[in-house]
C-alpha cells in the first residue's frame, strides 16, 4: 500500500485581503488620478484577490514629490534613529510572516512551503541587515560621512514580490534615501501589506511609497526628472530600455536582470547532493529565478547514471495547490509567463531536444506546467541559450573542466554558477574562469542579505545585498 | 498607599543563567552617592570567578558558533526588554550615580541604543574587517575574525550602566562570552542587567555577572589559565598593571584602562580587541593537467 | 482547489533478489580491492545531505496519512530491551506488549518483533508465540563487540538455537575506524553463515562512532556486500543513534545496492527516536526515498522502547478527538 499524503494545506483564515486597494502615497492610501484600477487573480485557481488601484504618470509625480519632501528629514535622521525604524519593521515582519507568507502565496502561485522556509525569513533578515547599517556607513568604507542619493525609484519583479521589495527598499532607507517602488502587475498585494508595516513602525510619512501598476508606471518612474536614483529587477530587454532612458542624466542605476545559469557537475561530485542541488536550482520558484540553473552541464562520463537519478527524483515532486504544505512546485505566475514558457518548450522539441517530464496530472484551472527535462541539448538550441524562467532543464554534456568553462560562459548572461565535485581545488579553478556574479559549489540557489548578489554582462550591473550593496545608494 | 511596607529585591550573582549567592556567603553595603543604604550585594570570592568561567567557557562553543544573525537578533532582544524594564533602571542608575531622574533618563537610553549598535555589527565586522588577500600564487586566500574565547570584563567603576554595557556588548556581539566584575560601588545595575539577560534569548553563560571588591576577584582571573583575554576598564593605574603582568602568564589579550566617553558613539576597537585572525589558504590550481588553456 | 496529485514514482524494477552480486563479485578478492571500491563510492557533502533530511522532516502528514503512517510505524517497531536488568518476568511482559500494543483496542497491529538478549530469546519466543512477532537478539558481544570472532560466533549460535529469528550484530568499528575493512566483511560473512537459513541478519555499525557520512556509506556497502539483510544505524548505547541523515544516506545505499546487484536489503535505525513526529519524518524518508517497495517491516524497523507508547497515545487521538496521556498507555 502507497503513503499517500492527505491535503495539508494552510490556512487562509490567517489574511484578510481588502476587496480593494489603493495606491500608498505620503503614507495615504489614495486612488489613481485617472480612477483606473486592475484585477490581480491567484494563478493557481484565476480567483480575483482584489482590484488594485492602477498608478499613472500624475501618480507618479505625486509619489516623488512627497518621496521628496520626506527626504530633507529622513536624510537628515541620526543613522541611529533610521537603525530603529529599520530594525522595527524587521520585526513586524517576523511577526506578521505567517500572514505574509499566504499572502504571497496566494498572489504568486509559489509553494507555501517556500514563502514559509525561504522568502520570509529573508525578506526580515534583509532588513534586519541594513538596519544595522543605517549607523554604521562611516565603516563600510565609503567615506567617513557617505551621503545618500534623494528619490530612488525602484521598479520589481514577481518572482519574489516581498523579497525583492526587501532588496530594494531597505539599504536604500538605511542609507537615507526614500523611495517610490512599483511592484509588478500580477503581484501587488505584499507591497500593500508593506505599506500597513511603515505605518506599523511609525515610519514617516512619504518615506516609502508604493505604486501598484504596469509598465507604463514604471517607465514613468524612472523617466521621472525628480529622481536620483534607479534601481530594476526584471528582464534584460527592459533593463536596456531603462539604461537608454537614463542615459546623460545624473541618475544613478543598478540592474538586476535575466540569466542562463549553468550548473557543472562534474564525475567525482557527491551525486545524491548534487541531484538535490539540481532540482532545487531549476524548480525552486518553478524556474521563475533570475539564477536558476537552467542548463545543467554535465560531465559526460556520468551523465546516464546521473540523468536516472534525477529522473527518478523529480518522479517525487509534488505539485498541486500552493497552500498545500506539502506541494513542491506551485503554479506558474501568469497566463503570459506560461504562454512563453510552454512556447520555449515546444520550440526545444522542434529544434530536437529530447523532452521528458515524470507523470503528472496538472489541476483544471489555474496556470500550471510539469517539470520538464530536456536532454541531447547543445550551445546552439534556443532553450541553452533564451532564459526560460520556467520549470524547464536543458541537459548538456561536457568532456573537460575547460570545455565546461568555455559553455557555461558561452552566453549573453552571467548572473549565477554552480559547481559540483569533491575536489576544492577544481572548484575555486572553475569558479576563477567563470564570468558570472554568484558561483555556487556543492548548493546552489543560497541567499543571505549579508552577501552581494547581481550580475555580469547582460545580467545587469550593481550588486544588492552586503557592504556592496550600500554603494547603489550612496552618493560615492 | 503610601504607608505600604515596600518588598526589597534581593541582588543576586548572575552566573551560567542562574542566580546564585555568593559562594563565600557575604554581601557587602551598597549605597546612594549620598551614603543611604540602597542593598546588600553580594561578596564575591575566587571560588565564584572560578565558577563563572567554567560557566563561560561552557557556553563558548555554542555562542561563537551561532550565526551572525542569530547573535544579532539576541543582542536586539536585550535592547527590547530593556526597554520595557526602563524605569527600574532609571531609578538604579539615578541611585547609584547620584543624577537627576531626567539625567539618569538619558544614560538609559543610550544605554539601550548601544544594545542595538552592536546588534547591528555582529553580521558586519567580519566585512568591515575581514577579507580576500590577492597573495602572489595559485591560492584562495581569506582571512576572517573569530572570537578569543572567554574574556574577563572589569566594568568601569563610574558609568555603572552605560559604560558597564559599552564594554559588555562588543565582547559577546562577537562570540565571545564574559565574566563581568561590576563596578564596584555601584553594581545594583550590572546585577539587574543580568535579570534582562536571562530573559533575554541570551544562552546561560554568554555574560556572567560578578559583584564584589574589583582588585579581589580580578586578580584570580587575570591569572586563570582558561581566560583568553582581559578588559581592564576598571582597574586604576596601579591595579591595571599588576592584572597585565598576571595575564601574561598566558599572554592573555589585554585592553589597558583608556578615557572613554561613554556618550559618544564607539569605534570598533572594543570588538577587534577581542578578535582572533584567521587566515585559511586554498589552492586554486588549473584547470587541466597541462595549465590553463583557456 | 486542486489537490496534490503526487507523481507515479518508479522506483527501479524491483524484481527477484538474486544472491550473489556479480557486478560485485570481485571486489572483496583482497583487502586492497575493498578498500578501493569502498573509497571509490561518490563522496557524501554532509550540508546538502543535512539539508535534504530536513527539507523531508517539514512534509505534514495529516488525518488520514498520519492513522495509515502510526500502525506502518507500530508495525515497524522491534520492541526493545538490553538493560543488564532484565529478567525473564520483563521479557514476558514486553513479550506480551509486543503482540497486543494496546491491550484497550485490538484493531492495533502487533510490533514487527521484540528485541532482546541472546539469554532472552526462548523467554522471548514464548511470550510471542504463535502472534507472527519475531524475535530479534543482539549479538556478537554486543554493543562494544570487543570479543573474540569464536566468542562472537557462539554469542550468534548460541540466540540462532534459541530459536532468534533475527541476529542483530554490531560491527568491529576499531576494525573499520584502523581501514581493516576485509577483517570487518568477514566477520560479518562468518555471523551470516552462523545465522543459517532460520535467521535474518541485522548489522549494526554505530554510525556515532563512525562519525563521517562518508564512512557511514562505505560501512553500509561493506555490509551488504558480506550478506547483510538489514543495515542498522546504531546500538542505542552511545551518544548520537539514528538521525534522519545517517538514515537517509542509508537508505541511498540500499537503494543503489538493489539497482546495481538486484537484492533488496532492510534498513533499521535505532536508537533516539521516541515520538510519532519523529517516526513519520523517518517514514517519510523512506517513502520519498526509496518507496512503497520498502514500506513494510520485512525491510524496515525501528529500534525503539519509549516509540511505541507516543504512538499508541496518538493512535488514541486519531480515533478519539482528544489528547490521551500516559495513564491509558501500558508501561511495559
């Protein structure tokens, strides 16, 4: 007889979501100037979470002129009064996380278990981090007195809406700056809740503001004359629509954009670990990661054995009702984002890839897609080459540590890495050649706000988190 | 109301996370700046420093080896219950060091807001100070801090509060766990302080609070075998160097009696005073058997 | 809402144990080709093996998967006592727990054995008579195994003609620990033919004294190549017994064992694991680890005492609503 697990879900009981939701501006909630709002629906199910107020151009503008009054007197806070607030909202997260974790969740379509163990506990360690900062910049050797920028205007992904909210809106308030930041479309209903947290920790007015919308906003933000600073998680095409638009202003930029990680294993890696690590690079987050691994580099001596047992380990995966504690992969975010994956997909089965997924029964409604391999995969398919940000592996082989350096290195991105093998020193040659911001050896996928994290080449530029993460936001 | 018989508190020792008398059985008089009988506190003896670094070494292994993180969030917590506990300590250290209530107000304040300065430095000094070394060859270098182990704390003997936590704080922020012998006349604070620790998050052991004559139960620490490292804040001239040449014995580190102003926001010397260097190489190697081709 | 459909697992074939391992075959010729192949095995990373035991301990197991996991667990159970107090009146009287767990409901499945020392075994064998509860006994001077091999194999003869229908044998760890690993296979090899065909060979290897996860997996292949039916973590006797790491990795081993030489072998951990909670995260590992094929007591057990009442008094909750306690428990 099989061990069947019963639904275990969460309870949604433990968030009330508004029916609807304003834009947050100089610590008000408040409608756009046209009236305009949009629908965000759970991509599990396509049930409507609330209608959201839709920002526009004047909503902009509005957003940085109160941004812009509340600079003068954040920026001239006592670093250790900035710590406080901080370090308040690090702890109204951690005790609000249960809440948020459905929550995002809910808007998301990612796994319970992932915004309860990962997203969660990062996003309030990021702020507990910078918290710590905000009196301490003489040290982080940027001047003894670095100066903050003014307005910085931060536009996010949905990847990790809370996360990447994190990544953005703490170092720049540590540092002294405020900030308008527009989440994505299909995931505005963390950054809301952020904003009930500011007014929680008593955070002055205009200090963050928030500006739920669609490109059009965010093209207005970081058009907008009155900002000094712009920092952008998201795709590479857009990232190079914003380097032209600030092109010759003064606005400073940081960029955090796609990737095409490889993940080397080669013979002599811990085997069962590395599959782990496999799994966990391209499924955490359904492959909706800038870095996941998505091409898995084998060595091509233990490509069979290795290629059974990860095979017969996404046989486990379980995939179904995010809420579930006990689902590993939720849904995709969107009905776009799984119209491109399931487009990418069918165009690597054309080019003659080899396509496997393990049996899996997808549920009827909602936007979901099975975990998907691809073997006999080479540097001239467009799924080696074209980020997926999807549940989809391109398996490809390698002969030599030098042959895998020159693939993994072969592409447009270089924004993550992984290495897997038992010898220390292979690992630190490998990770010396690799042109990529974050190598991971033996794990993978491994965040923490004390580290710095972004890309090379069309991955971006600037790093978030760390010490160097401080540098985007000071005038230095 | 006002006719109600008040219920003394009685001080105890604050070692391992409990609170013992002292083992000697004395206590010795405590008073206002303006001699009025405050407590009785208790005498420590040789044989409770003794008991307090076994404490300390005890719970070494596990502070030092807790996350940055973890400690970080530990350290906050004594700045929240602190926080809660503000007026008992505005009354002691109003007491104990003779200053008007809004006087004592601020030193409690910036007593607590020390508590989150090193909060925020236990998962950064390692960046501030720490670091890849470019050496000429085919190897890793890094090099980071790690705490000295068990250090012994002679708090400053007139900042009974502020300047007691100036000194405690850097020494645990970073991993290491200490023995406090509190200012001498005035420890009701420093004995109190222990109360918020245990209640704290902060694992039994990490600070062990000692009150008694300073010079009586330094000079057994100075010279223990199993103390890494001495902090002699509160030592005079003549004291200070005779503890020096004790902890020689064991080249303890020492950190001399310096004028601080416990006002002023501290540099990092408290902590890398306390801080070993660890430098760990690697060999990076080639890629290939005939060197890098690529 | 959709429900958690989970993946048709396909675990390898699964077919007809055969007996001698020929892709094996030539690797216990010398102690230098054991030692190679042992040393040849995929290395172990101890966080990422860490981390995946862990990552398993979070599933939740609910209602229905909880009341079919708390009897898998019951019947799992070698209900254990190795104290030099034993007397025949408490072999009795585990004897009789072993065959009716809980004496107020006898919907309860008996424990898949009692386990006890070589001296207990016809006690043993008496009180479970005719209940399908084996008997299991420690042997080979167990749990230091510091003896002589002569002394070791008599201690075996001695429960097997006792009528032990399982052997449970802790390995020469000094032996293994100084790299002699043709000196532990044989030992083992000879406690196997002592145990004949009546008798099912349990090989403890004291993953504590062990100490790295890499000898753990070299000490679990050395076992099976010399005829082990069941690998067990540990004695219960020292400081750190079965994890759900050392399990895991275990649990791999059998796993690739069945795969590259077909025979299907049992994993026991032993020693710690004392709640329901805790026995679930262990079937969970199983399950997600090797399946259903080893989701039975003839390939897995625990080693435990205090177990089998938290058990118990969750099977109480499950049919009663409420929280049971001690008192509606049997203390033997």
């Amino acid at each position: 007889m099989a061990f069947e697990y019963a639904p275990a879900p969460e309870s949604r009981a433990i968030v009330d979501i508004a029916p609807s939701y304003g834009l947050f501006i100089d610590g008000e909630f408040t409608e756009a100037a046209d009236g305009k709002v949009f629908k965000t629906v759970s991509p599990s199910t396509e049930e409507v979470l609330s209608e959201v107020a839709r920002a526009g151009a004047e909503d902009v503008d509005r957003a940085v002129k109160a941004a812009r009054k509340a600079f003068e007197k954040w920026s001239a806070l006592p670093g250790s009064e900035r710590a406080k607030y901080l370090f308040r909202i690090a702890r109204i997260i951690q005790e609000r996380s249960r809440e948020l974790a459905v929550l995002e969740t809910l808007d998301n379509g990612k796994p319970i278990k992932e915004t309860r163990d990962a997203d969660l506990p990062l996003v309030a360690a990021h702020f507990f981090y910078y918290a710590g900062w905000a009196d301490k910049l003489g040290h982080a050797g940027f001047g003894a007195d670095p100066r903050p920028l003014g307005v910085a205007g931060q536009v996010i992904p949905w990847n990790f809406p809370l996360l990447m909210l994190a990544w953005k809106i703490a170092p720049a308030l540590a540092t002294g700056n405020t900030v308008v930041l527009k989440p994505a479309e299909t995931t505005p209903l963390s950054a809301l809740f952020f904003a009930d947290i500011c007014r929680q920790a008593g955070l002055p007015k205009g200090v963050v503001n928030i500006l739920p919308g669609y490109g059009d906003a965010g093209a207005a933000l970081v058009a907008h004359p009155d900002v000094n600073k712009v920092a952008f998680t998201g795709s590479t095409a857009v990232g190079k629509e914003i380097a032209r638009t600030v092109a010759g202003t003064r606005k400073k930029l940081t960029l955090e954009l796609g990737g095409k990680g490889a993940n080397i294993v080669f013979d002599d890696a811990p085997i069962d670990q590395a599959v782990e690590g496999i799994v966990n690079g391209i499924f955490f987050n359904q492959g909706q990661v800038c870095c996941a691994g998505s091409r898995l580099l084998v060595q091509e001596s233990i490509q069979d054995e290795l290629l059974d047992s990860l095979k017969r380990r996404l046989s486990t995966l379980r995939l179904g009702d995010p809420l579930d504690k006990n689902t590993d992969i939720g849904a995709i975010n969107s009905a776009e984002q799984l119209a491109r994956i399931t487009a990418l997909a069918e165009q690597g089965e054309a080019e003659g890839a080899e396509r496997w997924s393990p049996a899996c029964e997808l549920p009827e409604s909602g936007y979901w897609f099975a975990p998907t391999l691809f073997t006999n995969v080479t540097q001239a398919h467009t799924i080696a080459r074209d980020e997926i940000f999807g549940p989809v592996l391109s398996v490809l082989t390698f002969r030599t540590p030098d042959e895998a350096v020159a693939k993994a290195n072969n592409t447009q991105y270089g924004l993550s890495a992984g290495i897997w093998t038992e010898k220390g020193s292979r690992i630190l040659a490998v990770a010396n050649k690799l042109r990529a911001g974050v190598v991971w050896s033996n794990t993978f996928n491994k965040f923490d706000p004390t580290s710095p994290f972004g890309g090379y080449k069309e991955s971006g530029f600037g790093r978030e988190g760390g010490r160097h993460g401080l540098e985007a936001y000071l005038d230095v | 109301m006002s006719d109600r018989l008040s219920v003394f508190k009685t001080y105890k020792l604050y070692v391992g996370g409990k609170f013992p008398r002292s083992e000697s059985g004395r206590v010795y008089e405590v008073t206002d700046a303006k001699g009025n009988w405050l407590a009785n506190a208790p005498l420590s003896s040789r044989k409770d420093a003794r008991d307090a670094v076994v404490a300390a070494r005890k719970a070494f292994g596990g502070w030092s080896g807790a996350t940055a993180y973890n400690r970080g969030q530990v350290l906050y917590r004594v700045a929240e219950m602190l926080e809660g506990r503000k007026e008992q300590f505005v009354r002691e250290v109003a007491e104990a060091e003779g200053l008007s209530k809004a006087k004592a107000a601020a030193v409690v304040d910036a007593t607590i807001d020390r508590w989150v300065w090193y909060a925020g430095w236990t998962d950064k000094i390692a960046q501030v100070i720490g670091g890849a070394n470019p050496v000429a060859g085919p190897y890793f270098n890094l090099s980071s801090p790690e705490p000295t182990g068990v250090v012994a704390v002679l708090a400053p003997q007139e900042s009974s509060f502020l300047g007691l936590v100036s000194v405690v704080a850097p020494v645990i922020a970073t991993g290491n766990t200490a023995v406090v012998i509190a200012s001498e006349k005035a420890p009701l604070p420093a004995l109190s302080l222990g109360e918020v620790l245990a209640t704290s998050d902060v694992p039994g052991g990490v600070v062990n609070v000692l009150s008694g004559r300073t010079a009586e139960i330094a000079a057994p620490l100075a010279a223990h075998q199993d103390v890494n490292a001495i902090d002699l804040a509160g030592a005079d001239e003549a004291l200070a160097k005779e503890l020096e040449i004790a902890a020689a014995d064991n080249l303890k580190r020492v950190l001399r009696p310096q004028a601080v102003d416990y006002f002023e926001t501290p540099g990092i010397e408290r902590m890398t005073a306390f801080l070993e260097t660890k430098t760990v190489w690697h060999p990076t190697g080639s890629l290939g058997a005939s060197g890098s081709s690529y | 809402m959709p429900t958690s459909p989970k993946f048709s697992a396909s675990l390898g074939q699964g077919g007809a144990p055969t007996p001698t391992a020929h892709a094996l075959a030539d690797v216990t010729a010398s102690d230098s080709t054991l030692r190679r192949f042992l040393h040849g095995l995929p290395g172990v990373d101890a966080v990422g093996l860490e981390a995946r035991a862990a990552s398993l301990g979070t599933r939740s197991i609910k209602t229905t998967a909880k009341a079919y996991a708390i009897d898998l667990a019951i019947s799992m159970v070698d209900l254990t006592t190795l104290e030099g107090a034993d007397t025949p009146g408490k072999v009795r009287a585990l004897g009789a727990k072993a065959v009716h767990p809980d004496p107020t409901d006898r919907t309860t499945p008996t424990t898949a054995a009692v386990c006890v020392y070589p001296d207990m075994v016809a006690v043993a064998k008496e009180a479970v008579a005719g209940s399908g509860v084996k008997v299991a006994s420690v042997a080979t001077a167990f749990p230091a195994g510091r003896a002589a091999l002569e002394v070791k194999l008599a201690d075996v003869r001695d429960a097997v003609a006792a009528g032990a229908d399982e052997i449970d044998m802790v390995i020469d760890r000094g032996a293994f620990l100084a790299g002699k690993y043709l000196k532990v296979y044989d030992e083992i090899a000879a406690v196997k033919a002592a145990c004949g065909d009546s008798a099912r060979l349990k090989v403890i290897f004291e993953t504590g004294e062990l100490s790295t996860y890499d000898n753990i997996r070299r000490a679990s292949w050395l076992g099976m190549l010399a005829g082990a039916d069941f690998i067990k973590t540990s004695t219960g006797k020292v400081a750190v017994n079965a994890t759900p790491a050392n399990t895991l990795l275990m649990l791999e081993a059998v796993r690739d064992f069945r795969d590259l030489a077909g025979v299907q072998v049992g994993v026991k951990p032993a020693g710690g694991i004392r709640t329901t909670k805790d026995a679930i995260k262990f079937l969970v590992l199983v399950n997600e680890t090797v399946g259903e094929d080893w989701l039975d007591n003839h390939w897995f057990r625990f080693g435990a005492s205090s177990l089998l009442n938290d058990l118990l008094m969750q099977r109480q909750k499950l049919a009663t609503g409420r929280y049971s306690g001690p008192d509606y428990v049997t203390v033997d």
